[in-house]
C-alpha cells in the first residue's frame, strides 16, 4: 500500500520537475502488469485505459475489451487499467489522468465522469502528442482523437421499432393504447435521451398511441416494481412499458410476473443483468437494449494504436447496440455480449 | 415620586384570552418616570402574560396601552424595543456563543472601512457602559463562559445601552447571591435615579420591600389592587396574593433528630469541594447554605452517585456508601431533588403520569412490562395527597407551574420510598402559595421519621426551616451552625469567607 | 382546570382528543386523500389496489417504525437504508450457499443488529452525534455490501422465500401482515415496557432521565438495535420481494423514513413519538405516491405535493402544540 501511495506521489512530482522518465509505474494498477511509461517504441504500444468506476461490472467489461485487444496483439500492445472507484469521484478521476500522462504513455482511452473537469488534462495530453480515446461520455473539447459511444436515442428507438412489432405478431393494435415509461434518473442526460429516443419513434410509429407520464424510481428496484404495478391497475389499456436501465427492467419485470400480464404487455429496458436475462427467458420481460462496452474497450484501444501507427481516424464513431429477446437470446453472439469474458 | 404626572407606560382593562382561558382579565396599571413598580402574584396569576404583551410577544385580545400618552401595541419585540421598552427575564436572553459586545450592538454592528467589524469601538462602547454600572466584564468575553449572574448584569447593561424608558425585570434574583443581588439593586436605583421606569417581578417579599416603590398584586388574571409599599407590609401582600391569611410561612413542626443515618468524611471533589464531614440525623432537615458555586450542589451530587468524588468517605445507615453511579444512590433509598428540576428533574415534553413512575419502575412493570392502569393510579393518588394542580396525569409537565412541577418530582422519589430527601433549591421560581405546600410537605415527610437536606440559596428560608446548616465558602466549608446559634450576620459572615469571631 | 363544570366523560373525551390529536389529524388527512382519490381514480376502491397499496406502504412502514424509536430517544439513524441492504445481500447469499432459510433469516437479522450495536456504541460511548455516527454508518455498510457481493445482485433464491412476499392470507398480503406484526410489537414496547418509558424520559431529558436511575447505555444501545434489526427484517422481506439480493436496495429509504416518523408526529428534538404515527405517515406518503400514478400525476409536481405535506404536517403539529 506504501509503495502504491509512493509511486502516486513519485509520478506527480515528476509531472511538475522531470517530466518523462521511464520507469515510474502508473499510480495504482488495476490488473495488466507491465510498466506504464516504458520508451516509447515502434514495436510496443503502452496504451492507458482511464474507466469511470471501478466497482461496476459495466465499466470492468470496457477493460475486459481492452484487455482482449492486448491479447490479440502479441505483445504490440501493453494495457494498463485504473479509474476512480465510484462514479462519483469527479476529482479522484481527473488525479488519475494527470498521473497517467504524466507517466507518458502512448496512448489513452477515457470513460470521463464529467463532460468538464477532464478537458484540459486531455487538451495537455493531446499537445503532448499522445492520441485521446474518449468512450461513453463525450468532453467539451475538440483535442480527443476519436469519441466512441452509445447513441442512446437511437438504441432507445430500436427497441420502439421492435415493440411495434411485437404487437403486430400478437395482434394487438395499438391505436389509441397506452405506453408507459419508468426512468432511473430525471437529472441524467443519457437517461433522458434514452426516454426521448423511445417516446419520439413510438410516436412516429403509432400517431395516436397516449404516452403516459413518465415514472422517476431513483434507481430502485421497489419503486420501480410499485410504479409498474400501479400503472398496469389505473390503465386497462397500457400495452408497453419502457425502462431505462436495468434496475428499472428488474422492477417491471417483477410487477409482470406477480400480475402475470407478460404476454398482454410489452416490456424493455435498458442495459442487462442476470435478473432481466432470467426474466425474458421466462416471458416477464420481452427484450433488453445491450450495448457494447466490450467492443468500446476493444475498439478504443485499437483506435488509439491505429492513431500512433498513422492512420486517419473518423472523429465520431457510433457502438452498435443489440436487441435482446427471447429469440435471439441463445445466440452466441448475443451470449458473448451478455456474458463477456466468458 | 410620581412628580410627573405622564406615566411611561399605562395600561387600561386589559384583557387577553387564550383558547379556552381568560389569562387576563381587566388589568390595569401604571408605571411612572423614576418608579420602581412591583408586580406580584402567585404563578399563572398572570405577571408574565402582561409582560409579554408589553414585550410584543402575544398580542392582546382587549384593552388599551398608552406609552408616554400614546395608544400604541407593540407586534414584535423589536417593536417594544423601539417604544424604549426593556426587558431582563431570570433565563438571559442573549446570544451564548457571542461576546458581550456582539450582544450589545446586535443587528446594529458598526462596520470599519474595510468594512469588516468595528470591533475596536463597540468593545469601548460596550466598555463604557459596564463601568457606569460598575460591571465588571470584559467586553469580549463570550456570554457562555460568563456565570448567570454576570450574564444578567450584561442583559442590564443592554437595555442601558438601548435606552430603554421601561426596564422590566422578570424574578432577576432568582439564580443570584446576596452580594450579587445587593449589586443588582444599586444598578436599580442607578436606573430609577436616572428616570427609568421599573417593573419588577419578583416572588422575594423582602425584596419588593427593600426596593419598590408600589406594588400591584395581580390573582387569577385579575388586579387585587395597588399598594404604596410603605402604606402595606409583606403578610398584607401575600393575604392579597393568596387571597387568605397567612401567618409565619417557615412555621413547620420540626421533630427529635434520631441516630445518625449519613456520615460525610473528608470527602474531595477537585476544585468543586474539599474536606467536607458532616453528619445527618433521622428526622432532621439539615440546611447547606452558601453562595451559588460554592460547592453546595457538588457534595450533593456526589453522595448520591451523580458525580464520583476523589477522596474521603461515606456512610450512609452505618454501611459504606461511595457511590460512582445514580442507581446505587437510588438503591439506597436517597432521592435527589435536582437545582435546576426543568434541566434535570423533569421530562416536561413526558406527562404528569411518566415523571411520577420514572424512578420506581419496579413497582409498576413486570419482566419489563408496564401495568399503565396502575401508574396512572399511582400518579393520581399522588396529585390528590400532593394537591398537584393538573387537569388530568396526561397533562405534559411543561404545562405546569413550578410549584405544581416540584411536587411531581417529590412525587417521583417518594413513590419510591426513599428516607433521605436532598432538595436541591427546592422553591426557585415557586409562587407562594406553592411554597407554603412545599414546607407542609416537609412537615409531613420528617413526620413520617424520613431525613432532609435541603439547599438554598435564601436565607430567610434556610434559618426558617433547618435544625442545622452547613455553611459553604468556595468548596470548603466554614462552619455547622444548630437552630439557636443561627444569625443572619454570622451565616453570611461565614458564607463570604470572613472570619469573624467564631 | 376550565373543564370543572363538564361531565367526567367530556373530560375523558376531551383528555383523549388532546393525547391523540396528531394521529387523529392524520387519520382526517388519510380519509380525506382515500376519498380524493377514489372519486377520481376509477380503480382506486378496488380491493386489488387496496391490498397493493398495503404492500407498497409495508417495507417503508416498517423501517418507519424503528426509525421513530430512534427520533424518539433523541437521536437519528441515517443509516437504515444500508442496513436493509445488508440483510437483504446477507439472507440472499447465505440462502444460495444452501443455509436453511430460518438460519439464513437469524443470521442477516444478527447482522443487522451488529449495524446497531455499532451505532450505539458510537452515540453513547464515543459520544459522537447521532447523524454523523450513523452517516459513518451508512457509507461503511453500504460499501461492505458491495465489497462482499462484488457490486453484483444475487439470484435464484428459494421459491418458498420469494413467494412469501407475493402471496397473501385470505386475500391480505403477507407483507402487510408482517408489518402489523411490527407495528404491534413496536406499540407493545413503547407503550407497556419500561425500556420503552425510559426511551421517552431519556429523549425528553437525558440528565433527568439518568438522575432517575434510568439505565441509559441500555436505552441507547437498546433504541438503535432495535432500529437496525427492524430494518433486518425490512430488507429480509425487501429481498423475497425483489426476488434477489440487491446490493444498492434500499438506497434513500433514510428519508422516507424519517418523513414518516416525523409526519407521524415525533420530534427531533425527542421525547416525542408516535408508532401509530409513523405508521399513517408511511401510509399517507404511500397512498400520495400511488394516486399519483393512477391518475397520472406529473412525478416532480408529485414528490412536490409530498415534500408540502411533510412541512405542512409539521407545521400544524407544531402550532397544535403551541397552543396547548
């Protein structure tokens, strides 16, 4: 623990008198070993992976990605994983980054907390040559190589599309019916863009579907089963309900199962976990948005390499999002997204 | 007196309801330029209800107040401060965790250029006052750290410092010395002397005799009348007060003293109290007389079990009895009847019922489990022996007066049958009605062969009611006088530490 | 003492508005919300919603009632959304790893009761102020939960414990029956216990209370466990009812509890509380937050009108009290 705290100190220091020098760990290794900041050469990449928390399993799949993309590399790439432990360590974050660049790698991919306090840190990197690989979260700041993320609109409104479908295919129509939405969280713009993707295709699709307002649960599972199953009581006529996230999938399905209105009522959410893949199995959720943090810790790392060795880069690069459903969900495809690394 | 024929303040019929209760009823009063005005009455006669409403505090139902002429009502506080209206109230109202002068210029602090705090002249401002009235505080000393009295000199010296016209007192010498009383009393005259009007609150007869100039004696809300104290004397006041005769109030029937029950040895307690032995025997009601922080309430404490002392020893019925903790005090039949009984005696948020049960918990509960018909049984025989006024034992203790509160916490000690009664200034804030029970009901306990020590800080009550006092002078104790050595000069000799001709 | 002239029964009744007044006057906004609710929502006097309703107001309503011993004595325990965490994570993992679930119940019930503990020992010997103790709490059980879990929620638990909080007695949710259970054992110790009249003395006036010979470690040590073991069984019930062990279950529940109790009548500064008030301000905040979704009601103008009715009832209380 002494040393790990030591080395931290060294690397600042160093940031401000020597700058570079080999050597100097980056502060707190999550997992790939190897030094950080050897010399910078042709045939060994150091690429440093900056994730916003460690104590999700969403974000330890982005470095499972990124870890892959070093094992297929044979050597070419070294990775070095770290990031605050929760998501709410704005200022732990940014420390981070400093020390990661100070340690001078020769790339970086970053999953920022804030859209904001990361900005001149990677503006410094960038000056310093070193390609920025930003995911998730896009900064204020033109200096990042390549942004890659969810679409969240988009992803939202393809779960739209597919709940029009499902009504087809059991002949419900949905003229004049009611939607429902359960949210995690009024305040997050990724939550709010998820709600608005699906409202405006839902409404694209079907003009004259009622969408009814829009239930906050703080992100938790009781409220969200308790808003569920007051919504199916007042409304005879509800025939979709969209949650987006996974918290808010497990309540909906919760409700669905105990008011056994699964096969009357369509149901998605967003983003997966082991109760919502139970439940579409068993008929109480009808599908799942996934994305892909795999292929954005992947693909990020790779971006980054293809930025040293010279290539041209689009700026903004979309990650693919899968529908999840009963049909598809033994797909090993769809299995490898649900269970990466495994 | 009365030379100017303005008073300051006039009040006509007034009259103010409360849901439920007419708390005033037509009261009317006058209190001129340069008069000291007593106002008297036993405790919810309604003294602090026309105080109040001079103050701002409630607002009157009917009736009218002319300041200087005037009709005017004071809304607020801050109002009533403008028609030059003061008030010293016996719990200080200031701010405890600023300095004196923050105190002073509250909401009027004067800034420097920088416009920080001119802290350099409300501390000489604030300086200058408190010389005139021979206060000795330094200005930036914070109001917390000061003692009761001190704080009281310093709520005097604002309203000097507002300029008030009206200065109310409200029982300012209840948590005072007689030096510090007597000290008050010069910056009453000052304040007269100077054209101020007063009114005075105060349940001490003595007081009222040696300061004030009328005194009117409210009952039930009512008026009684308004005497020229040199036209009266204190039995008429009281008769007033209670409306019946009273003769003696201190005369009780005090009873043989039987073998010695407590033995105090050399007992210490660090800089509280040192080296103090005495004796107590069955049946007798031992006085501990001396100046507030003398060491009285410690030694106390400290047999009981509240506070652990540092040395000596004691014994209590011949077995020894150095208690570190309430319980064990408790157990051995000793109740502590606490100095301040709303800080420490009572849970007044709790009803009449839960204080009188709360030591004797055995005798109402089983494995834990309380028989609730039972304490209330309890509780009600208590307030029909002890007459506690009360509407029913659910009342909230809060709500009622300090008699009547006293005797819910004598309730709660008897009801566990302890035998020796410490009371700890037992008639602090206690109207006299109240307090003529308060003796019967010491009367009653040596009668029934149980031991006394009582505290206090007034001497006519203290020579009135014990066989013996203790005399305290800074944690020592400077003498234990019997009944016929009992002089008021050679008690408050020993009581200020000067060594007289013993 | 106006009442000399009235007959004995008026006194008595009179004596009895006065004691109850709080909860009367929640009972009168409860009705006054049924009644609201039902002449606008079609479906709301249906017994299905009723019995919903139940189930949604009964873990809240149980947290509620430990939580009003606490406030009650004076202190606070913020940290009760942790511990319904912790027993739900506990009961979850300890039933996976093949414990019989009574055990598995004792055993995130001991823990739970361990959180107390710690609370008490913090408040009493420590002396630290209850809400940062307790806010210590929070963090520090909260982020163990996650540490032992991984941050992961634990499934396929036994279907006899996750049908518990589904099924129901002649028509009335077992959730609800077990929180009538609680709130039984909560009135019973308030009211009959000498533990629980010293809880009031030593909320009312901790120097009078120890002087009294009242135990005060025990009251404090004792006001705390049983709040962190009530919210055991909270979280154990939360559990069967989410079918999993959820880690970060229960996060915030502090509010809604401390809403309740307060609603409910209990004061901050202690002394005052009252378990049948608790229990109508979990019902009043539940019925509010589910009319709101029969009817449709925006969220934010929702939570609007609940915070309102926290202030008001609170006001209200408290000019009650001025009066008297």
């Amino acid at each position: 623990m002494k040393k790990k705290v030591l080395s931290v100190f060294l690397a600042a220091a160093m940031a401000v008198s020597l700058g570079a020098c080999g050597g100097t760990t980056t502060p707190a290794p999550a997992s790939s070993g190897g030094s950080g900041a050897s010399s910078a050469g042709k045939d060994t990449y150091n690429v440093t992976v900056i994730i916003k928390a460690t104590d999700s399993s969403y974000w330890q799949t982005l470095l499972l990605g990124a870890k892959a993309a070093a094992e297929e590399s044979n050597g070419k790439i070294k990775v070095t994983t770290d990031g605050p432990a929760s998501e709410t360590d704005i200022d732990k974050q940014v420390t981070i980054l400093e020390n990661a660049i100070a340690a001078k790698p020769d790339g970086i991919v970053l999953a920022s907390i804030s859209s904001t306090s990361t900005v001149p840190a990677v503006e410094q990197a960038n000056a310093a040559g070193i390609p920025v690989v930003t995911v998730d979260n896009k900064l204020e700041t033109d200096a990042y190589t390549q942004h890659i993320a969810t679409d969240h609109a988009i992803a939202a409104a393809t779960a739209a599309a597919d709940m029009v479908d499902q009504w087809k295919a059991k002949g419900i129509d949905p003229a004049g019916k009611k939607v429902a939405l359960i949210s995690a969280d009024s305040g997050s713009a990724v939550n709010q863009a998820r709600c608005k993707g699906f409202t405006d295709e839902i409404k694209r699709l079907v003009p004259s579907i009622v969408v009814l307002e829009t239930q906050y649960c703080d992100n938790d599972i009781q409220k969200a089963l308790d808003a569920a199953d007051n919504l199916v009581l007042a409304n005879q006529d509800l025939i979709g309900i969209f949650g987006d996230n996974n918290h808010m999938g497990d309540g909906i399905a919760k409700a669905m199962e105990q008011s056994k209105k699964g096969d009357k009522i369509v149901t998605y959410a967003f983003d997966s976990d082991d109760t919502e893949i139970d439940a579409i199995q068993n008929g109480n959720l009808t599908g799942i948005v996934v994305q892909d943090p795999f292929g954005m810790g992947y693909n990020g790392v790779l971006a980054a390499v293809s930025k040293l060795e010279g290539k041209d880069l689009e700026k903004d690069k979309v990650s693919e999002t899968t529908l999840v459903t009963k049909k598809n969900i033994q797909e090993d495809a769809v299995q490898k997204l649900l269970y990466p690394g495994k | 007196m009365q030379t100017q024929k303005q008073p300051i303040v006039a009040i006509k019929g007034l009259v103010k309801d409360f849901p439920g209760v007419r708390a005033l009823s037509g009261v009317d009063l006058e209190v001129y330029p340069g008069e000291v005005h007593a106002l008297i009455g036993e405790n919810g006669a309604g003294k602090s209800t026309v105080i109040k409403i001079l103050m701002g505090i409630y607002s009157k139902t009917a009736g009218e107040i002319y300041v200087e002429g005037e009709l005017k009502e004071a809304r607020s506080p801050v109002q009533a401060q403008s028609f030059g209206f003061g008030a010293v109230y016996q719990d200080v109202n200031l701010a405890q965790h600023l300095s004196v002068a923050e105190n002073f210029f509250m909401g009027q602090l004067p800034k420097t250029k920088l416009g920080t705090v001119d802290f350099k002249k409300i501390n000489r401002a604030t300086q200058e006052i408190l010389e005139s009235i021979h206060v000795h505080v330094d200005p930036k000393a914070i109001i917390r750290t000061l003692s009761v009295a001190q704080q009281e000199m310093v709520a005097i010296g604002k309203t000097i410092f507002q300029k008030a016209k009206l200065v109310i007192f409200d029982e300012p010498t209840a948590l005072l010395t007689n030096d510090e009383t007597q000290q008050l009393f010069q910056m009453i005259k000052q304040l007269k002397n100077s054209g101020v009007g007063i009114l005075y609150v105060s349940h001490r007869m003595e007081e009222i005799f040696s300061i004030c100039d009328r005194a009117s004696v409210l009952k039930d809300g009512a008026l009684v009348g308004t005497v020229p104290i040199d036209q009266t004397t204190q039995d008429q006041l009281i008769s007033m007060m209670v409306g019946r005769n009273v003769e003696n109030m201190y005369q009780i029937q005090h009873q043989a003293p039987g073998e010695t029950i407590l033995k105090v040895d050399n007992i210490s307690r660090g800089k509280a109290f040192s080296d103090i032995s005495f004796e107590v025997r069955k049946g007798e009601i031992f006085g501990m007389f001396g100046l507030v922080g003398s060491g009285r309430t410690e030694i106390v404490r400290s047999i009981f079990g509240a506070d652990v002392k540092d040395g000596g020893t004691v014994t209590l019925h011949g077995k020894q009895a150095d208690y570190v903790k309430p319980t064990q005090g408790i157990k051995a039949g000793i109740a502590l009847l606490p100095e301040n009984r709303r800080a420490q005696g009572l849970a007044l948020g709790l009803s009449v019922s839960d204080n009188i049960n709360m030591v004797a918990q055995n005798k109402i509960s089983r494995f834990g489990v309380v028989n609730n018909q039972e304490s209330v049984k309890i509780a009600k025989s208590f307030c029909d022996k002890l007459r506690i006024k009360t509407p029913s034992v659910y009342q909230r203790v809060k709500n009622l007066s300090g008699g009547n509160q006293q005797k819910v916490v004598i309730s709660k000690w008897l009801e566990q049958d302890s035998d020796l009664f410490i009371f700890d200034e037992p008639t602090v804030g206690v109207d006299v009605g109240a307090k003529l029970e308060i003796y019967k009901i010491f009367e009653t306990l040596i009668k029934e062969g149980k031991t006394i020590i009582m505290i206090s800080s007034y001497l006519p009550e203290v020579m009135g009611l014990a066989d013996r006092i203790l005399i305290m002078y800074e944690g020592q104790q400077t003498g234990i006088l019997s009944r016929d050595e009992f002089q008021e000069e050679r008690i408050l000799r020993l009581a200020s530490g000067i060594k007289g001709k013993e | 003492m106006t009442a000399e002239n009235k007959s004995l029964k008026q006194r008595q009744y009179n004596s009895f508005l006065a004691r109850y007044q709080t909860e009367l006057l929640l009972v009168g906004i409860l009705a006054v919300l049924f009644l609201f609710f039902g002449n606008t929502s079609p479906v709301f006097f249906q017994l299905e919603t009723l019995m919903k309703l139940l189930k949604q107001a009964s873990i809240y309503g149980i947290i509620a009632i430990g939580m009003v011993f606490v406030i009650t004595s004076s202190g606070i325990d913020i940290s009760v959304g942790s511990v319904v965490g912790l027993s739900g994570v506990i009961v979850a993992m300890a039933m996976v790893n093949g414990v019989p679930i009574p055990i598995a119940i004792l055993l995130a019930i001991a823990s739970s009761a361990l959180v107390g503990l710690f609370n008490g020992i913090l408040v009493y010997d420590a002396n630290v102020p209850p809400f940062i103790a307790t806010l210590g709490s929070l963090t520090i059980v909260r982020n163990f939960i996650l540490l032992i879990t991984g941050a992961k929620t634990i499934s396929d638990l036994p279907k006899v414990f996750t049908n518990f909080a589904a099924d129901s007695m002649l028509g009335i949710p077992y959730l609800f029956l077990s929180w009538a259970v609680f709130v039984c054992i909560g009135l019973f110790i308030a009211k009959k216990t000498t533990f629980g009249r010293n809880m009031y003395a030593y909320g009312s006036n901790k120097e009078a209370a120890r002087l009294s010979g009242i135990r005060v470690r025990s009251v404090v040590y004792g006001v705390y466990i049983f709040c962190s073991s009530v919210c055991g069984v909270a979280g154990i019930l939360l559990a069967s009812r989410l079918g999993n062990g959820v880690p970060n279950a229960g996060t915030g529940y502090e509010l809604d509890a401390i809403a309740a109790a307060v609603v409910g009548g209990a004061s901050l500064d202690g002394g005052e509380g009252s378990v049948i008030g608790a229990v109508l301000g979990a019902m009043i905040m539940a019925t509010l937050r589910q009319g709101g979704t029969l009817l449709g009601i925006n969220s934010f103008i929702m939570e609007i009108i609940i915070g309102s009715l926290i202030v008001i009832a609170v006001v209200l209380d408290k000019v009650r009290k001025k009066r008297n």
